[in-house]
C-alpha cells in the first residue's frame, strides 16, 4: 500500500517571509493583529486623489500663489497616502494597547480624510487653503482644518508613545521604529510654526492671510518646480517635511543594512547595526534643526550662507567619522532575526 505525505497548502507570502525575515518585516507577514482598515481605505483613496490631481495638473491652467493651483493637492494627496501606509504598517505591529492605537489612527484617518476634502474644496473654489481668513467661509474652512490637524497630530503621538511600550528582539529595529516615529511627531509640530502671523500681516487691515510659509518674502514667490520651497528667503515647509519623513528614512535605513548584512558580514552583528541606525537618527535629528535655524533666518535652502555650509559640512563629517568607528568595533556575526517574531 502506498502511503503519500500530506498535503500542505503554502501561503506564498508567508513562506517567503519565513525565508527572508527581511521581507517578512516589510510584506506584514509578522503582524501581530488585524489591519488598521481606516489607515488602509485612506491610502486608497489618496491613490485615486493623487490621480485625479496629476490628471487636474494637465486640464486645469489655473495657477495659485506661483503654482499650478492642483500642486498643492497632489502634494497632500501623496503625503497622507504615504502617511496612511506607514501607520497602519505600524500599528499592525504592536503587541499591546492595540484598541487604543486602533482608535488614534481612526482619530487620524477622520482628520486626515476632512482635511484634504477642505484643501480640494478649496481648490475647486479657486481659493487657497491654508491661512485664508478674508471671508466668512475661508475662515470657518481654516479653523476646521487647523483643528483636524491638531487631533491627527495627538492621535500621531499617540501611537508614538505606544510603539515605546512595544517590545522587539532586534534593538536596531527598536530605535529605527521608535526614532523615526519621535522625530515625525517632531517635524508634524513644527508646521505650527507656519501658523504665526508675519509682522506685515499684524501691520494689515483688515488681516487676509494669517500665517505664511515663507520667512522673509511673502508667499508664493520663486520657488521650487511643484514643491513650491522659496528660493529668496527661508522656507519653513522644508523642516516640516524633512521631520515628517523621519518615519520612513530611518526604517528604510535598516532595511538597507538587514539586506546588505547577506553579503557584509560586519553588518551581521545586530550591535553594529544597532549603532549606525543611532547615529543616523541623531544626524537626522540634527539636519531637522539645521534647516529649522536656516529657515527662520530667512536664507533659501538653495543659497545657503557660510554658517550653514559650515554648520552641514560638520553635520556630514561627524555622521561619517562615527559611522566609521562603528564599524571597526569588535563584531560577532549573528543571524537577522524576525521582527516582533
């Protein structure tokens, strides 16, 4: 009598997750819990807003405050779905406190979701949507959304404090998680900064605009191709965005040094990864404060004085020379281990 094994039936992902723990971290393989389905319906629908937006850029000539008026919706429709994607990636990675963070992110997905219904409503009305007081309407419009961005800044933090209570067997992975999400929360808070009226504007009456995102020059003056960052004065966009960002840079960093670790054996000891992954994140929160100091001093980010060039240089040196020194510490090679596995 012949005897046959036993069927097993494979779950693709899965077997390549248990293959490569590298790409188990990154398909959501190892994910303690169910997906955070808000996070994920937003990010869809930012997909479609961003191509709606593209296709806006092509059919509509209109321009607002030097750019193409759908700039500024495609850009906000790329950063939540960024946004939304990272999030959830992260809150379906925790192991404790889950409804609390379910809800923080429901808390962000609704503030998220109302803010770009006011920054699209706005651009079909012709209007700009941030810091816009000259009417009724644009005020209320402006208030609402100063608001939502409040709650999704909390609701970030939120989530920042529950991933410093959730544990993992890899520590380069604690600080890239941990760091990048500290510094985003960071970078989300200094958009507030670009809420503070200019001296021009409390010298004005009546008060149009309240707030600017330029330091020096009024808005919407030479700027970057679609990212719209000034050129003649200090853009304070540029350390909002640098800081947000911090979410991806420092996980994508590690994913880099788990893959080089196939073939780089000195990237095999998780103590040395561990520290190039600090030393990243303190050049980055460094940078943060870099183009923090030359945005308020009015300078371009494209016309950098001394100091700063000075000031970067040293950032650049210092970031190396430690990096360096990491890597020509005493090494014991041990295996990449699963994330949270």
């Amino acid at each position: 009598m012949t005897t046959h094994p036993p069927h097993v039936e494979l779950h693709p992902v899965r077997t390549l997750a248990a293959a490569s723990p590298t790409l188990g971290w990154l398909s959501g393989a190892q994910a303690i819990g169910a997906p955070h389905r808000p996070l994920r319906l937003l990010a869809w629908l930012m997909t479609a807003s961003t191509v709606a937006c593209l296709v806006g850029t092509i059919v509509d000539d209109r321009s607002l405050l030097g750019l193409n008026i759908w700039d500024k919706p495609l850009k906000f429709s790329i950063s939540v779905l960024i946004y939304a994607v990272t999030w959830s990636w992260l809150i379906d990675r925790l192991q404790r406190f889950r409804r609390v963070a379910w809800w923080a992110g429901t808390v962000a997905t609704l503030g998220l979701l109302g803010e770009m219904v006011v920054i699209i409503g706005q651009t079909l009305r012709g209007q700009t949507s941030h810091f816009n007081v000259a009417t009724p309407l644009n005020a209320t419009l402006w208030s609402a959304m100063a608001a939502m961005i409040a709650a999704v800044w909390v609701a970030s933090l939120v989530v920042c404090a529950l991933l410093f209570r959730s544990p993992s067997p890899d520590p380069a992975r604690v600080w890239a998680i941990r760091g990048g999400a500290l510094l985003s929360v960071v970078g989300m808070a200094l958009g507030m900064l670009m809420t503070l009226p200019t001296t021009a504007q409390l010298a004005s009456e009546p008060m149009d605009v309240v707030g600017a995102h330029t330091v020096g020059p009024a808005d919407g003056g030479p700027g970057l191709p679609v990212l719209g960052w000034s050129t003649v004065g200090g853009d304070l966009r540029i350390p909002h965005f640098v800081g947000m960002h911090a979410l991806q840079a420092l996980p994508i960093l590690l994913i880099v040094l788990e893959l080089l670790a196939r073939r780089v054996a000195v990237l095999t000891d998780p103590t040395v990864r561990r520290r190039l992954v600090q030393i990243f994140g303190a050049a980055y929160a460094a940078l943060i404060g870099l183009v923090v100091w030359q945005a308020l001093r009015g300078q371009s980010v494209v016309n950098p004085d001394a100091w700063t060039v000075l000031a970067g240089t040293g950032l650049v040196v210092g970031a190396v020379g430690s990096a360096v020194l990491a890597l020509r510490r005493p090494r014991v090679p041990v295996p990449v281990r699963p994330f949270l596995g």
